[in-house]
C-alpha cells in the first residue's frame, strides 16, 4: 500500500513537471512571433503626409478661385422671410 501511494505521488510529480515544461517551452513563443502593439508608424505618417499635401492643393485652388472673383457666394435656401 506505502508502495502503491509513493508511485502515485511519483507519477503526479512527473505529471506535473511534464506539464510545466511542456507550457513554457520556447519553441511555443518562437511559432508566434511579436506582434507590435501599434501600426506601423512609417506608414501613418506617409499616409499623413499625402492627405496633408491634398488638402493644401484644395486650399490653394479655393484661395484662388476667392482672389480671381469669379466665385459668388449666395443663399441656396431662398428668400428669407
């Protein structure tokens, strides 16, 4: 019986350290790979960049479309009341 109980223990120990190895293996965590926690920052600030440059083309061509005068500014809703 003190036999048959230390085998048990023995196999649960075993069990048990099979187990721990076996979640903590470094082969596990290389498969995956990092994963970065933000996008990718290069990329943003290109994307940025292009609309900013679009944005100061719309710019430009209203400041000019107001200089030239050929722009008239009116009420679309009607006569007012």
């Amino acid at each position: 019986m003190k036999a048959r109980m230390i085998g048990v223990l023995l196999l649960g120990w075993v069990f048990g350290v099979v187990c721990m190895v076996g979640l903590n293996s470094p082969l596990q965590a290389q498969r995956q790979g990092p994963k970065p926690p933000f996008a990718n920052p290069i990329r943003q600030r290109a994307e940025m960049i292009s609309l900013l440059k679009e944005i100061r083309d719309l710019l430009r061509e209203q400041n000019a479309l107001l200089k030239s005068g050929k722009i008239r500014v009116g009420n679309q809703l009607g006569p007012s009341p």
